[in-house]
C-alpha cells in the first residue's frame, strides 16, 4: 500500500513536470492521434509483442546453449562462444540489425523481416543472457560438483539435477530485466521497417507533425508491457528468496 | 578389505603431493588417515574416491585394481560412497530428496523404492523429523549426518570420509562420530581422513599416518599410535572408551 502511495506521488511529480515544461511552450498538443490510428497502433503492438516473444524464447536457448559452450572442454566452442559474446556486446545493436538484414539475411535469402527481425533480436539477447547463466553457473561452489561426481553423476545428471534448478532460481531477476530490455531494444527494428510499435507511431508523427505527443504515448505502451515483467520478476524473487 | 597401493604420485603445478607412496595393509574394516596439514592425506582420499588421477602408480582393493580412465572411474565412483568436510548437501532440495535423487537419477532406482530406503535411513539415524528441511535449516551435524545417509544408501561396502567433523564443533562432532561408531561396527569399510585420534584409536582398527606426500607408520591403530607418539587421551573432545 505505501508503495502504490510512493510510486503514485513520484509518478504525480514526474508528470506534474513534463506538464508545467509543456505550458511554458507555445504548443497545443494534439493527443488524441494515437487513438484516430488506433488499428494501426495495436498492429504495431501485437508485433512488438510477437518479436519480442519470439526472440525472448530463442534468446533463452541461445544464451544457454553460449553459456554451456563457454564451460564446455572442446576448444573450439569454447572459442566460438567467446567470440560470440565479445563481439555482439561490443558493437551496437543498430549495426548488428543492418549488417545481418541486408548482408546475412540477403545472402540466405531470409526476406521476411519480422523473422529476421526476431532472429536478430535473439541473438543480440542471447549475448547477455548467455553471460547472465555463465555467471550463474559460475556462483554454484566447486563443493557440490565434486559431491554430485562422488555420487555417480555424469556432467549431464549434474547439470541437469544440480547445477541448472540453482541458476535458474539465482538468474531469475537478471534475466527478466534482460527481456525488459529486450522488449525496448526491439523499437530499433523499425530502421529495417518491421511495423513494430515504434515503426507505426515513426509513420503517424511523419503524417501529422507530433512528436512529443504520440512518442510520449508510446512511452506509456512500452511501460504497458514491461512494467508487468519487471513486477513478475520481483514476485518470482521474492518466491525464491522464501523457498531457500 | 585388502589394500594394495605402490608406487602412487601426484603433483600440481610442478608440487609434488604424493611422492611414490606405497601402503599394504589386510583386513582393514576401519581405516584412520591422520598426520599434519598439507601432507596429502586429502589427496590420497580423493584419489581413492576416484575424484583424482595419480601421475603414476597403482590401487588395488581386495585384489581388484582401481582403473582410472574416465568410464571405469565413473562406474568407481557409483560404487562407493563419499562424505567431505562440509557443504555436501545439495542446498535447493530437501534432506529426504538430496537422499533420493542419487538413488532415482544414477542408480535407476524407482523411486517408491528409493523412498522407502531413505526412510528407513532416516529413521535409523533419527533424522525423521528433518526430512523436509533444506541443508540451510539443518544444523552441520545433522547435514553431515544426512550427507552420511545418503552415501550409504548407494554404496554397497566402501565408504570414504574427508574430516568428516573438522568443520564442526564439539557437540556436532559427537553426534557425526556416534553415527560412524556405528556403521563401523558393521559389515562396511571405513576410510577416514581424521585429526580425532581418540576416535580413531576407539573406533579404528587401522591406522596410516601420512606426512610430506609419504607414509611414515601404518598398521594397527594402537602401534601407529604408540610409533608416532600421538596423543590418543588428550586433544579431543571425544574420548569415549567403550
């Protein structure tokens, strides 16, 4: 209850804010464009959300299957998996979306772009889910490896009975934040023209010459979206933190 | 048991740990390794636990040699059972299921079985009431006392333990050595790598002592005692004599 107070006070001076800086300017606002282009927009949402499902799921699998390649004992995975990491989090996502579009798309002939838009997405994702499991793995004591051989597991069992279901539990919180990002970096799709959210609003403010009002509304949307995750990991959180 | 070790080195990073250590001992049931930190005496355990792979030299029990390439030290390793120092305990299950899963997942025990040997296990140490705790809720002996159970419940004979009760005080101490009383008293073989030398020379009817990577005296407890001028009275809480 007094967060709900807290968090409606500081919300009431946020907007208390960007309200009075929008009297000092000669300006009406025309806030009701979002809402005359309302098809459009809830396209664009349902696209956001598509990807960002999408990619969400490939990013899991492909920031696991990293993360066990970078803790495998074949040289050469644990190579590529490095250089995966390193490279993907060192250049920009924007470049990324381009380079693979246009170059690696074209040349596999993927021309769909909500598919490559995902995939892109994904692995762009995966990256930093890929270091959020490693760390995970990493945090779970060489003691309970060595009891888990002792015993008679494989590396499979160990990973699969042990080592896993506590990493899970610990990079719960790392990883909802990463799909909270996910979620906002998808916008950037719309420079390859995928009809995200982003995309659609680009086009109704290119129409109509407002700007602050439709992008601020699209702000809400996002929050629409990621606020219920980032309140999901803290309830997955707490959970955990009461099961140990 | 018969044990058979000759020649067996080990070292990391250019240090020599065990340096061509032979050992040749009948009729073990109990078996104390002792001597002073840093000896080997951890090395050795885990060597023979199948955790480690000495640079040369061999291991033979009961006239069959230990083999250690990867699938033979695996199908070893199922075999016997193994307790360390502390944190043996899987932390994100229940006493009752980290005693299970051993069971279901490596040995292909059905589970009702497994269930049911668990539970007698419990009960025969008093764990009952703790069952559904996890290792956090559990006090070091009765974790290092469940870790026991659970490696007795896979293991057909051996079991090797690590300084069972170094990370514990004396109250726990005594309830983890109560419970190793017991299991030496019957039909298993013990190895332990202990600094409780009254324990040893109560409860032990072998004895090594290790020191610098070598075996200085080894045999019956009570000569390897009286050899080495160790102290069986004095040092430790747990001077029961029965």
């Amino acid at each position: 209850m007094q967060n709900l107070v807290n968090g409606l006070l500081v919300g009431s001076l946020i907007a208390g804010f960007f309200i009075l800086t929008f009297l000092t300017l000669d300006y009406t606002p025309r806030w009701n464009l979002l809402w005359i282009y309302r098809d459009k927009v809830l396209g664009g949402f349902v696209n956001t959300l598509a990807i960002s499902s999408i990619a969400l799921v490939l990013s899991l699998i492909i920031g696991l299957l990293s993360a066990l390649s970078s803790r495998s004992r074949l040289v050469p995975l644990v190579t590529l998996g490095r250089f995966y990491v390193g490279l993907i989090r060192s250049t920009p996502l924007m470049v990324q979306i381009i380079i693979l579009f246009y170059v690696v798309g074209t040349a596999l002939h993927i021309t769909n772009r909500y598919l490559v838009g995902a995939l892109i997405l994904a692995l762009f994702s995966g990256a930093y889910v890929s270091e959020i499991i490693r760390g995970g793995i990493e945090s779970i004591p060489a003691s309970q490896v060595e009891s888990g051989l002792s015993l008679g597991f494989t590396r499979f069992q160990l990973y699969r009975h042990v080592i896993l279901p506590q990493v899970a539990k610990r990079i719960t919180p790392g990883i909802a934040g990463q799909l909270v990002s996910l979620v906002k970096d998808s916008s950037l799709l719309s420079i390859i023209a995928v009809s995200e959210v982003t995309k659609v609003v680009q086009e109704i403010d290119s129409l109509n010459y407002a700007t602050i009002e439709t992008f601020i509304q699209l702000a809400g949307l996002y929050l629409l979206i990621t606020l219920p995750l980032s309140a999901l990991s803290k309830a997955l959180e707490r959970r955990f933190a009461y099961e140990n | 048991m018969k044990i058979d070790i000759d020649g067996l080195s080990k070292w990391y990073d250019g240090k020599e740990i065990l340096k061509e250590l032979s050992l040749h001992l009948d009729d073990v049931s109990t078996l104390a390794i002792t001597g002073p930190s840093g000896g080997g005496k951890s090395t050795l355990l885990r060597i023979l636990a199948g955790l480690q792979v000495p640079q040369s030299g061999s291991v033979t029990l009961d006239g069959k040699k230990i083999r250690f390439e990867p699938e033979a030290l695996h199908a070893w390793r199922k075999s016997i059972g193994v307790v360390f120092q502390a944190y043996n305990l899987f932390p994100h299950y229940s006493a009752l299921e980290n005693i299970v899963l051993p069971m279901t997942a490596v040995h292909g025990i059905p589970r009702i079985e497994a269930l049911e040997r668990a539970y007698a296990l419990l009960e025969r140490f008093r764990l009952m009431d703790h069952k559904d705790k996890k290792p956090g809720q559990l006090s070091g002996g009765q974790q290092q006392r469940i870790a026991i159970a659970r490696a007795i419940a896979v293991s057909s004979g051996l079991l090797l333990l690590d300084e069972p009760t170094s990370a514990l005080d004396p109250f726990m101490t005594r309830e983890v050595l109560d419970m190793l009383r017991e299991l030496a008293s019957e039909n298993r073989t013990l190895v332990m790598v202990t600094h409780e030398i009254a324990f040893a020379a109560a409860v032990c009817d072998h004895m090594v002592y290790l020191e610098d990577g070598r075996i200085l005296e080894a045999g019956p407890t009570a000569d390897v005692i009286r050899a080495t001028g160790m102290d069986a009275g004095g040092g430790s809480f747990y001077s029961r004599k029965d």
